[in-house]
C-alpha cells in the first residue's frame, strides 16, 4: 500500500536495520574471540532527487559511542556533490535530536522564474462583431453595429509595459538553470499618433483609429451631425463618413472608408471602400444605386441597385436589383425577398420568400452561367497571349542571331520595334486576364454548394436558380433548403 517513494524508504531502513544488526553480531563474536574490534565509520546516507533540486539525508544509528558531527555531514554532502541551498538548521537539528533512520531534506535548489514579455495596453477596440444583434422578439436590432472606433487630439492610445528580466535558478549541487528570457516588442508601427515618454502613445488628431495587420492607423472622418442633401453638397471623402440624419435623393456619397448613416437614405448613390451600415434604411424610388468592396447592414432596401463584394445582412430586400458576391443573410423575424433579381454567390438565407400575390421574385445563388462563360473565354485569350509573346520571343532572337552573324545593330529596326511594343503591350494584358482568372476561379470555388435557404416558407411565384440550374415554385413550400443535385434543384429540410 506504500506508495513508490515510500516504499523505497521503508525499504532502506529495513536494510539499515539489519545492517546494524550484524555489525553488532560480528562485535560481540569478536570480543569473545579475544580479537580486536573492528572500528568502523558510520557516513549519513545522502540521496539527490533525480533533477538535482533537492537532497535528503539518512543517519543510520551509530554503534556504541559513536556520534555525528556538523562536519561529518556537510563532509558527506560535499562528496556528493551538494554544494547550494543547504539548510544548517535542519543539520543541527538532525544532530542534535538524533534523526536516526529518517530522510530529512537539508538542501533545496532554486527554481527559475520565467521573464516576462513587453506588451501594450490599448485604449481602443477596433475588434467589431459587424452581425447585428437579435432581439429576443426574433428582430434585428442595426442600431447595435458599431463601424467605428473613434479618438480625440492628445488620447492616449496605448502605454507599453517593459520587459521583466527572468532570474537563473540553481540545483544543490550549484548548476545553474537558465530561466527564459523576457523580449522587448518594437515600437508602435503606423500613422496619426506620436510616442511620448518613451512608453505612452497619443493621437496627433481626432478621427477613426483601426489596426490594419501590425500597424495602427488615425484616419479622419467626415461626421455630418444633420442631413446631406442638395445644399450642403455631394461628398467625396478619403476616410469614412458618418451621417445623423438622413440622405435626400440625389446626393452622391463616396468614401474610400466606410459609409455609416442613421437615418432614411433616399434614391441616392453610395459608394464605399469599405463597409456600408444604414441603421434605417433606404428607399430608392429606382434610381438609388448602392456599391461596396466591403459588406452591407441595413434595415431595408426597396427599389435599389446594390452590388457587394461581402455579405449582405437586411431585414426586407423589396423589388431590388442585387449583386452580393458573398452571402445575403436575412434570418430575423421579418426577413424576406420580394420582387427584383437576388443573386447571392455564396448563398441565400431568409426568413420568407415571395409574398401570398405570387410576385416573381427571382433568387440565384452560387456562380452565374456568365461566369463560367467568362472563365472559358479569358482562359482561351491567356492561351493566345502566351502563344502570340513566345512567337515574339522567338523574332526578338533571330534579330539577336543577326546582329552577331552580320555584326550590325538592328536596335533601331522598325520589325524590331513593332515586335517590341507589341510585346509590351501583351504582356501586360496577359497580366490582367491572369488575375482576372485567379480571381474568377476564386469566386467559382467559394460559391461551390452555395444554396438557398428559406426558414419560414416560399410562395408560389419565386424562381429558384442555382447556377445553371431553375426551378419555378408553383406551390407553396415550407421550410425548406434548396439545393443543385446534378441537373436539378430539390429539396431538403432546413438544418
């Protein structure tokens, strides 16, 4: 029932004890021989744990008028080489109450302590969930998206804490044990701020801070605290834009940022680098036209033209023209498509499609015919570049071979020439299909297995195609998920 440590133990005072008892049967036989006793020198038993962090000693009891000393036991311990961390009290302590049998611990090492790396505290938040919140009715709430984090002139916007140096443990017999060393972080890369007392950071201006990879970044932002409308002008900002009130119809707002308005957003045009947040909504009369590289989140949209290279989050997509090369998410209680064409590359999920009028509302997903089209045909140009420059290649040579045949210079040659701008000029065309490929068959992969959900029910009049694939609802369908099986769209509950 001993454990392993303890069974070792038992084991040596045992043997300890035995020992004792012979020593003191040779004794006795000894002296009834008449012969001289013989003198022996009792030595503690020293054992090391086997990292070297700690030693333990074991006096074995002494024969008849033997003692131990001091000396005898650092002697004993420097034979073992347990130089470090040896506790004097606990070696008089053994002495003076006669341990005999017993490991005590006399010696214990040091144990490394870890540095510590430099780091920053940040005073900002730039790690924005962009999903709005559901409300526990089942309906989204926009006002919940926050798009920017914004900053005042003389802000502190991070303070750096120093490395903390780490100490070199040591085991009894004196080894050192290297502890890890704490790292200094680089300086605060990027633009908009200043380094102040070696370890605080301040904004230079107000505006928009992000982290854009390692950097972080204070750009301006235009804030427009009432309505843009004819009087006060388009705006055309390098930054992002935010509007407390409303955008009249014919303004045209572009920002290289993100567009943020609150409220109604009328037949007007948007255009932004990044994302764009409508916490009303917008009504487009067909004449508002909405683009983005990023993604949008918006109450609703009627009567637009939207084309978005991220995800879509709305509640109501009314009569709307959409190109979303992500996915559209529609997924609060009153989620729903009616009317227009709805192409989502990655995807559809809504809550309701169509509406009990049977208006054609048609939905798409995954990649268009017209991209596979595209596909092909840039794929047949780029073969037809590489071919057209390796022939170029080949008549650029020959002028070379001549001029070292003939030994006259043919740089100025206007074949030669000719050969060269059209070179120049198909070079970087193929360039431009070459990407425009890579990109193409990026979006073909991401929009593989792309589907339409539709969490609540679709209405007889919606139309349903999956890349190349249509299907028309004739008939009401609940809950359902459509999807391509080979030639077909069918059906399956909703996951």
């Amino acid at each position: 029932g001993y454990s392993s440590a303890a069974s070792d133990v038992y084991k040596r005072q045992v043997l300890y004890k035995i020992r004792n008892i012979l020593r003191y049967y040779i004794y006795i036989h000894q002296k009834e021989l008449g012969s001289t006793p013989m003198v022996t020198e009792e030595k503690p038993i020293v054992r090391m744990t086997a990292d070297s962090m700690e030693a333990y000693v074991m006096l074995i009891t002494p024969d008849d008028g033997g003692e131990y000393t001091i000396e005898s036991l650092q002697k004993a311990l420097d034979d073992r080489g347990v130089k470090y961390g040896i506790d004097e009290a606990a070696l008089t302590e053994l002495i003076d109450e006669k341990k005999y049998g017993v490991e005590t611990l006399v010696a214990q090492g040091t144990e490394p302590v870890d540095g510590k790396d430099g780091y920053y505290d940040y005073n900002f938040n730039c790690n924005f969930d962009k999903k709005p919140l559901m409300r526990p009715d089942g309906t989204v709430d926009y006002w919940s998206v926050k798009s920017i984090e914004s900053v005042v002139q003389d802000q502190v916007i991070a303070e750096y804490h120093p490395c903390v140096e780490g100490m070199d443990g040591k085991t009894v017999t004196g080894k050192p044990i290297p502890a890890k060393r704490g790292r200094e972080q680089l300086p605060l890369k990027g633009k908009g701020f200043e380094r102040r007392d070696d370890n605080t950071y301040v904004a230079l201006m107000s505006g928009k801070i992000e982290t854009q990879n390692d950097r972080v970044v204070i750009l301006p932002v235009h804030e427009l605290s009432g309505n843009a409308d004819l009087s006060s002008g388009n705006i055309d900002f390098h930054g992002d834009v935010v509007i407390h009130g409303s955008v009249e119809s014919g303004v045209i707002v572009k920002a290289s940022g993100t567009i943020t308005v609150d409220g109604i957003v009328e037949a007007c045009t948007l255009e932004a680098g990044k994302d764009i947040i409508l916490r009303s909504g917008m009504l487009g009369g067909n004449k508002a036209s909405v683009k983005t590289k990023g993604s949008i989140t918006a109450k609703f949209f009627e009567f637009t033209r939207i084309e978005c290279a991220g995800d879509i989050r709305a509640d109501v997509l009314m009569d709307c023209q959409v190109q979303c090369f992500g996915k559209i998410i529609m997924n609060g209680k009153r989620g729903s498509i009616i009317g227009g064409l709805t192409h989502g590359v990655c995807g559809i999920e809504v809550t309701t499609l169509g509406n009990d009028a049977e208006k054609k509302t048609v939905i798409m997903a995954g990649a268009s015919p017209e991209g596979y089209a595209k596909l092909r045909q840039l794929e047949k140009t780029i073969q037809e570049l590489s071919q057209g420059l390796a022939q170029i290649e080949e008549g650029l040579r020959k002028f070379e071979e001549l001029e070292k045949a003939r030994g006259v210079s043919y740089k100025d040659d206007p074949r030669r020439v000719t050969l060269l701008r059209i070179k120049i000029r198909d070079t970087a065309t193929l360039a431009h299909s070459k990407e425009e490929a890579k990109q193409l068959r990026n979006l073909i992969e991401s929009a593989s297995g792309a589907c339409v959900t539709v969490l609540r029910g679709t209405y007889p009049g919606a139309v349903i195609q999956i890349e190349d694939t249509k299907l028309l609802v004739q008939n009401y369908v609940k809950a359902a998920e459509f999807y391509k099986l080979q030639d077909k769209i069918k059906t399956r509950e909703c996951s």
